[in-house]
C-alpha cells in the first residue's frame, strides 16, 4: 500500500510539471510556426496528452484485455469532457474560438456518432457488439481526413501570414524561446506527462484493489480518469495561464484522438467486443459530446464557471450511477 501511496504522489507531482511544460512549450511553438494556439492544442499538446491512452489499450489489445481497452477509450472521453472541461472552466472562463465551433466540434460529433453506430450491431447486423477491424480501419480513415485538413488550413494560414507579415501590416509575435529549445521543453514535457501518468495510474489502482473496488469500476473510472490525467493538468495550467485555446483546443482535440486512433488502432490489432453495460456508456459519451454544443454557442461563445459546475455535477452523478450498477 505504501508503494501505491508513493506512486500517486509522484504521479501527480510528475503531472503537474509536465502539464507547465507542455504549456510554455506549446505557447512559444504556436508563435515560431506563426500558428494559432488553437491548432497547437489540437495537435502537438492533445496527441501528447493522450498517449496514456495509446499506451493502455496497444498494451490491453496485445494482452486480450478489451474491456479494459473499450471502458478506458469511452471512459476517458467522458472525462474529458466532464470532469477536466468543467473544472477549466471552474477555474476561469473558456473563450470558444469560431475555428472550433465550424470544425473540430463537428468532427468530434461525427467520431462519436461512428463509434456509436458502430456499436449497434446487434439491431443493425443480429451480430455482437463488438468494434472490428473493419470499424477500426474506417476510424483510423476518418482521423487521416481530419489531420489533412488541420495541416492544410494551418499551411495555408501560414503563408498569408507571412504576405502580412512582409507588407509591414504587422509584426509576428516574439517567441519566448528558440524552436530547438521549445520543442525540447514540449517534449520533455509529453514524457513527464506520459510517466506521470503511468505512475498515477498505478498508484491508483493499487490502493482500489486494496480498497476493494470492483475491477470493473477499476477500469471505468480508475484507469479511464488516471490516463486523462495529463489533459486534466495541462488544460489547468492553461486555463489559469488564460490560454484558453491550448485548454479546450486539448480537450476536443483528445476525444478526437481517442475515439479515431486509439479505438482506430486497438481495433484493427485485435477485435474489441462492447461489453454487456458498454452501451450505456456510449450512450453517456454521446449526450457530453452533444452538450458541447449548447454549451459552446451561448453566452457569446464563453464556456462560464455555471456551466463548468454543471458538467462536473452531470460527470460525478454519471460515475456514481455506474458504480451503483456494477458494485
């Protein structure tokens, strides 16, 4: 017990760093590549951020540990969601850039949408449930579609940026670092943020079994809330830095990965069956995913501290009813 003790208090001093790396890091890349903070979220800080998630269900797939590789995917995304996007905006008001509202909300809501369909084979095909490698390879498709258009928007912004920029019209913004030294403190960030997590994780898990909690409650809410433990510190970070575009930028940009790679990829490995509660789950992930909607068009396009509280109560009420289910 005094091991998991140890490696959760690591783990979150090892994620409390790495988040403030990632986002000093992340904020000085964003004025070298003469790009929004926006994109950067998205890419570099939200693939980062998820690779506990990558490296959980590649480890579960090879094991045969779908549930795990299922309950950690749709469990993150929920958390994601409700749990880290209510406590950003707890934490300070969450300005949604118009970019994000056209786009990448859209493509979030087309991924969940997938796998949700996806997941209804038994009254679409009379089969079981289960995410093959058909699914997998048509996620993995859908993910190439979105990188493609966030590469050729950010390319195409950066050259009619540096027409602006040669007219004398206006100056690019200062770098605080060189690129070299930004992207070493990016990266040294991602990999204090994955062993954090890693460590987390651990921790966590030990003390419930000791505790004596189901391992299905392990795997929705332990290791499905500890590998979003990187998105929850560095959206943190950036919320009370008042980078809001690297804190929601992260968070839509994770479920975006999640949900097209990492199910994409766990998939295609090895066939990952829903479990027999699965759908419930699902169905959770759709009704947050859709909230983002309402909530990031009202009140002048600001995600406010109400509504954060709103989200942190709906993820806690949705936590507590699945562990009334499955304890």
């Amino acid at each position: 017990m005094l091991i998991d003790l140890l490696n959760l208090a690591f783990g979150i001093a090892a994620l409390a760093w790495g988040g403030y790396l990632v986002v000093e890091g992340a904020s000085s890349l964003a004025r070298i590549l003469g790009v929004s903070q926006l994109v950067v979220g998205l890419t570099v800080v939200a693939f980062g951020t998820s690779a506990p998630e990558l490296s959980v269900n590649l480890l579960a797939a090879v094991e045969g540990e779908t549930d795990l590789a299922f309950g950690n995917v749709i469990g993150s995304n929920i958390a994601n969601i409700g749990l880290i996007l209510g406590l950003a905006a707890v934490v300070r008001n969450l300005d949604i850039q118009s970019q994000l509202i056209t786009r990448e909300l859209p493509m979030l809501l087309l991924a969940t949408t997938a796998a949700a369909l996806m997941a209804l084979d038994p009254l679409l095909a009379g089969t079981p449930a289960e995410y093959d490698r058909g699914d997998g390879l048509l996620l993995l498709l859908f993910f190439t579609v979105f990188m493609y258009g966030i590469v050729r928007e950010w390319w195409q912004g950066r050259h009619e940026d540096s027409l602006v920029r040669s007219s004398g019209a206006t100056r690019p913004a200062t770098p605080r670092w060189p690129a070299v030294k930004s992207v070493g403190i990016c990266l040294v960030g991602l990999t204090v943020l994955i062993v954090g997590g890693e460590a987390a994780v651990s921790g966590a898990t030990g003390l419930a079994l000791v505790a004596g909690v189901p391992p299905a409650v392990i795997g929705l809410s332990v290791v499905a809330v500890g590998t979003s433990l990187p998105e929850l510190v560095t959206s943190l970070v950036a919320a009370i830095r008042g980078n809001a575009d690297i804190a929601v930028g992260n968070i839509v940009g994770s479920n975006i990965f999640n949900l097209l790679f990492v199910l994409g990829l766990t998939a295609c490995l090895r066939p990952t069956p829903v479990p027999p509660s699965g759908l419930v789950d699902i169905a959770a992930l759709v009704f947050f995913a859709f909230l983002l909607v309402p909530i990031s068009l009202a009140r002048g396009r600001c995600i406010v501290r109400t509504e954060g509280w709103i989200l942190l109560v709906l993820w806690g009420g949705y936590i507590a009813m699945r562990y009334a289910l499955l304890g």
